[in-house]
C-alpha cells in the first residue's frame, strides 16, 4: 500500500495543501490503495530526510527543497516528492489504470496550473486564518507571518474589517476567469462533456478539483458564509458511458438534486390539489390546444396550474445549476437540442424563465406514461420557445413512511432495446431536451407518486 505524506491542521478535514490534494485525487481516480501519513509543517525537511524522501526541487542557492505531497510505494521501493512527478510516476508504475496525464497535455497542463495558481493566490488571505487557528503553535506563527505579510495587517485588524472577506471573494472570483473559460466552446458555450479534456479524467481536472478542495476545506467547509454556495447537487448523464450511447451521445440530460425541500414540496402538492385547481384525467395532445385521454398510452391524473409566482421561484433555484444553457447558438452540439426550428430566426437563444404552465401529475398504482418524446411549446406572444424539459419528482414515500414502488422516468432508445433509469427522489429535477429524447414514466407499483413538468423558455438574444 501507497503511503502518501502530508501536513496535518486540527480541523475534520485535516489537508489542506492543494498540491496533495492532486495527488489524493490521483490515487482515488487510479483505484489505488493508499494511507495517509501525517507531519509537522515546520519539520518537514528534518522528517523527510529520516524517511528517505527526496527534496521537492533545488532552489536557485543550490540548497534542497523539502515539501509535501511525497510518496512511498514498497512495491517499487520508491520514494518521490512534487505533485507532478509522482502522478508521472503512478502514470507510469500503474499503466493498467487510468492514465491522468495525456500525451502532448504539457503546455495545457501548464497553462491551467498557472491560472488556477494565480487564482488560488488571491484566496490565501480567506485561507489562512483558518489554518492559523488550527495548527501547533510553531506552524501558526509561520502561517500567521506569511498571511500578515500579504494583507499588510495584523491577523486581529483583518477579522474586524468586516467588508474585506466578502471584496477578498470578489478578486477571487475574477480570478477565476480565465481558467472557467477553458471549459467551454470557442463560442463560448460551457461544454456538453464531463471532463476538462473530454471523457477522460485528466491532470487539468485534478488541478481544478485540488483547487476547489483547498479552497472549501481551507475556509473550514462550505457554507453559505463562506461559499455563498447551494445544498443542491447538479450532474449531467453521460450518455456516452451507457448502453444508449450509440443514440444519445450527444444529447443533453441532467440530474438536480435538493432543488426544494421536503415541505416545500408539500405545499406544491397542496397547491396543485386546491381550489380552483382539480385533478383529472392527463391527454395527449394531438393538434391545436385540446387534449383527449387515452389511458392504454398515458395514464394518470393531472391539474394544470398557471403561476408566474412559482414559475420564477423554480427558475431562481434552477439557474445556477444549469450554466451550460444560459446561452445556446444552435450550431454543432446545439442543433441536438434546437433543431431546425431554432436555427430559423438567428445564432442564439437565451434562457430566460420557466414556462408558468405547470403541469402537476399524480401516478397511482398501474399508473404510466408510456414512450414518447416531449413537444415543443413556442409562446408566440413573448417570441419564446421551449427546447428543455424539466420535470420536478415531489415525493418518493407515502405518507405513512412507505418508499414508493416503480415510477422512474425512463430513456429509452429509440428500438426500445435499451434504457436507463430516473428514480424518483423527494426535491430532484430531471432537466433534459425535448428534442427525439424518448422517454418514458414507468408503471407505479405501490404508493402514489407527484411530479411537476414545465419548460425551461428561451428567446433570441438582439
């Protein structure tokens, strides 16, 4: 087993060198057994030396540079230190595992360091009290000097400026712009891929990830206090990593969780099944705005609730988990979720709200909706269009405590050979585009199941 060194605080989370974190990340991504061994910050050449461990880099005196992350492995008797040669070191020894750094990835590899670290250096002022507070006597006073160094203050003046931490965010985020802007298209679209590089988890991933990771637990953890951050968790389907890939690709399909709470989603089922608002039969719609019911096809009840109010609390919640469609030019990737209809008028479409036509259904048991493909609504008042789905899941148990049985939205390729499930989860919004995505609401078999659906709307950008 890999030991792997690092510098402990007194905090849950113990590490907060991003440079080990690359390395932790590594070793997770590679699948290989590692333990972690802790030392102290200020003696850190003295116990290195006693373990073997070569210094990081010579400096420009020709003296040694002992720092962390370093490694042990015994299957090899190798003892190395600096993040970058010891990933090129398990690239290497461990070539049956995912491989992190890619060949002719070099100059990339630089270019992210350099502008995460120039990010990363204008959060060390909101770091570092927290590592001053939660480390031995001897390491604080040197974190305390190189902190008071950079903000020309003193570690008391600096917690009672009031202002500076939210303005000290502010030059962070800014910061962080020129490495965001590596993840989208050249048009400046965020990418429809899930790693930096494509597929492929790569050294400019784990660069990111450290960052964040420093940055989080380096602040003691993410809270809206220090993060300004969101309970919810948003994750796209790589559907190229499943057995619709041979259809689906390209397409676009994402999982949001946490978006309400339990109460709130409650009340949204109150609100659905009170006056004026009814539960009846849901239709299929043919053509012009009636719908007839057809129970062998589509079988479930349904109120239609028109909402601005709610409509627009939905879209706060939602648009900072879906980036990647603030903006569409349906061209490339984008013409999977605007087609022909949406390259008629002009180059882009803007997100703007959620369709207040909310549609709120109630599957009993032996309720479904069988394969199909959503239509897409066009407001042609507002000169709005709908390209994306997004389908709110209100529950997944009874009231009486019992987990809901079936229900999950299914997408289906388009010979019905192949699937992957949706399972109904109490706050998750499934968001995904309506365009020739087939899918299905599988049979409940026992509980009875809420959703809500509307449209994400977008017009053209002037």
């Amino acid at each position: 087993m890999i030991t792997l060194y690092d510098f402990a605080v007194n905090a849950p989370n113990k590490s907060i060198s991003p440079f080990t974190w690359r390395v932790r990340f590594a070793l997770n991504v590679k699948g290989i057994k590692h333990k972690t061994e802790w030392l102290d910050f200020p003696k850190i050449e003295e116990q290195s030396k006693k373990l073997g461990i070569p210094p990081s880099e010579i400096k420009p005196d020709g003296k040694p540079f002992y720092s962390i992350p370093a490694i042990y492995d015994p299957s090899t008797n190798t003892r190395i230190s600096d993040s970058l040669k010891i990933i090129e070191y398990l690239d290497k020894t461990y070539p049956d595992t995912p491989q992190i750094i890619a060949p002719g990835t070099s100059i990339l590899n630089a270019s992210f360091s350099w502008a995460i670290g120039k990010s990363v250096f204008t959060l060390f002022p909101l770091v570092a009290p927290y590592i001053i507070s939660n480390t031995t006597p001897e390491a604080s006073s040197i974190f305390r000097a190189r902190f008071e160094g950079r903000v020309k203050m003193t570690l008391e003046e600096f917690e009672n400026d009031k202002a500076l931490p939210a303005k000290l965010w502010a030059e962070s985020e800014e910061a962080f712009t020129t490495a965001s802007a590596w993840f989208k298209t050249p048009d400046g679209q965020d990418r429809l891929q899930p790693w930096i590089m494509g597929q492929e988890i790569t050294f400019a991933d784990l660069i990111v990830w450290a960052a964040l990771a420093w940055a989080v637990y380096g602040t003691g953890g993410e809270d809206e206090a220090t993060m300004s951050g969101s309970s919810s968790t948003a994750t796209l389907i790589d559907f190229a990593s499943t057995s619709l890939a041979a259809n689906y690709t390209s397409f676009y399909a994402k999982i949001v969780d946490d978006v309400f709470t339990e109460e709130e989603c409650a009340e949204l089922i109150k609100l659905a099944s009170t006056a004026p608002h009814e539960w009846k039969p849901a239709g299929l719609s043919t053509t012009g705005p009636t719908q007839t019911v057809h129970t062998d096809f589509r079988n479930s009840d349904r109120a239609l609730v028109f909402d601005d109010r709610v409509a627009a609390k939905i879209y706060e919640r939602l648009r900072p988990l879906v980036p990647e469609i603030h903006e569409i030019s349906p061209t490339g990737e984008w013409s999977l979720i605007t087609g022909k209809a949406g390259r008629k008028q002009g180059p882009t479409w803007k997100l703007v709200r959620v369709n207040p036509r909310l549609s709120f259904l109630r599957y009993g048991p032996g309720h479904y909706f069988k394969p199909h493909c959503d239509g897409l609504v066009e407001l042609e008042e507002e000169n709005q269009k709908a390209f994306v789905t997004l389908h709110m899941y209100l529950n997944d148990r009874n009231e009486n405590g019992v987990k809901l049985e079936g229900g999950s939205t299914r997408f289906w390729t388009p010979n019905k050979k192949h699937f992957l499930d949706v399972e109904p989860k109490i706050g998750r919004v499934l968001v995904f585009q309506q365009r020739m995505l087939v899918h299905s609401g599988e049979e409940v078999l026992a509980g009875m199941k809420y959703t809500m659906r509307s449209d994400f709307m977008f017009e053209q950008t002037p």
